[in-house]
C-alpha cells in the first residue's frame, strides 16, 4: 500500500468517505487504462459510474459522516471486460433495484437528483449488488467500447 | 474548471468550458454560472472543450438553464463531444435545453 491509499500491485482503491477523495478516481482510471489498454470512452463510462455510486455511497450510505471507508477493486478476467467492486459498511442499499425517476422534460421544474441511477444504468454493462454482513457490494461490468461485445 | 465568457452580437453571451465537468468541476463554476443565469437573457453554453459531464455537471447546466428560462430568456448548448453528448441525452436534459454542433445554428436558436 503507498502513501496515498492506492495499491497498485492488487489494483484496489481505499477512500474515506469525503467528497473530495473523489478527486483520486480520475487519475486511478487513468493508470488502469493505460495498463489494460481500455479505451477513451470505456474510461468515460468508468469515471462517470464510480463518480455516481462513490458520492451517492459518502452523502447518502455514510449521510456524509467522515471516518467511514471505502474499497473499490478493479479486475479484467477477460480481455475486453473490467469489473469494479465497491465495498462500503453502509445500511443496505440496492442501486440494481432501486426506483429509476423519469428523464428530465422540458416542464420540469424539480432538481436533476435521480438521474444519478439512470445514468449507472445506461453506462455500465453489467450491474450486481450483494449485501454483505457489514454492508454492500456492488459489481460494475464494463465492456471495452468498440469491442465485438459492446453496448455502442 | 476554466470558465471564461465572450459577448457575441446579438446580446448574446458566450460561456466556454474546458475540462472535466465531475464534482470539482462543477463546484467550480457553480457560482459564475449563477451569476450569468442571473444577468443574462441569451446565452450559448460552449462544451466544445468538456471532456467529462457526470450528474453534479449536469446540476451546473440545469440549475442555470432553468434560471435563465424563468427569466424569459435562452439557453443553447454547443459542441458536447459524444459521450457528454451520451449523458445529456440519458438523462433528459435535451429536452430542456437544445443541443447543437453548428455554431450558426446555436447562435440563431438565440435569436
């Protein structure tokens, strides 16, 4: 484990859960993808859905309380295929299974909350959550874009 | 996140963004983009340099957007490369603002 709470050898990821350890997602993905040559928008699709379970898992699993963590590990069992898992020891919370709300319209006049889970479910390729004894886990899949196998 | 603006003729207000569009970024530019949407009636949001919009991105469009039609004015996105394309689309936010490629045809959406 180095300093800065990434290993590198086991490709796994420790946050606390703070908004702006967020900020190390990015530059992760960026190593991965240059290490497992991932394409430029399988890595959009990557930042996007980490972006979107990691701060709803810190403001709404941990209510925004410091001194929690988080783990995410990255594995490729297959060319062309990436998983992420996200470990955290919030109350349990199913993303798979969660309500998706509408798409913004051109009348709506509410906030834009709730397109967070729309759009996890557009990006990724595969989604699976697991409770676990002291929290969640959930397993997000991607397929390399432009693979024989991909989404787009 | 880089946020300059420029006055096109017209009225029009020209908003650049450059780079990543995720939490940070969007906390950036949360305040200048209130501003504009506060003081502004026509305004052409340019995407042409975002490289990356997650969802509290797409609040800094909205939020604003939504302002400056309560207002009686327009708003118009140009130029989103085609994943941020791809989460404009998902999520609906097309629908509330226009999206367009051709400079001319953002601006004469202003107009």
């Amino acid at each position: 484990m180095t300093g800065n709470g990434m290993d590198t050898t086991r490709e796994r990821l420790e946050l606390r859960s703070r908004m702006s350890e967020l900020a190390q997602i990015f530059p992760w993905i960026e190593r991965l993808a240059s290490r497992h040559a991932i394409p430029a928008n399988t890595q959009f699709a990557m930042n996007l859905c980490l972006e979107e379970v990691l701060s709803n898992i810190i403001r709404h699993g941990y209510s925004g309380q410091a001194g929690h963590s988080i783990a995410v590990r990255f594995a490729s069992p297959r060319k062309d295929y990436y998983i992420f898992s996200v470990e955290d020891e919030a109350p349990p919370f199913n993303p798979v299974e969660a309500p998706e709300l509408p798409a913004l319209n051109a009348l709506d006049d509410t906030g834009v909350g709730g397109q967070g889970i729309r759009l996890l479910r557009r990006f990724a390729d595969a989604l699976e959550y697991q409770s676990t004894p002291t929290g969640n886990r959930l397993s997000i899949g991607f397929i390399a874009a432009g693979s024989a196998t991909a989404k787009d | 996140m880089p946020i300059s603006t420029e006055e096109l003729n017209g009225g029009i207000t020209r908003v650049i963004l450059e780079g990543r569009l995720d939490i940070e970024g969007a906390a950036a530019v949360d305040m200048r983009m209130n501003v504009i949407a506060g003081t502004k009636t026509a305004v052409l949001v340019d995407l042409q340099k975002v490289s990356f919009l997650g969802s509290m991105g797409l609040r800094a469009l909205v939020a604003p957007a939504r302002a400056i039609k309560g207002r009686g004015g327009k708003i118009v996105l140009f130029g989103p490369n085609e994943m941020v394309e791809k989460v404009l689309k998902t999520s609906g936010v097309d629908a509330m603002i226009p999206i367009h490629h051709e400079l001319q045809n953002a601006i004469a959406a202003l107009q």
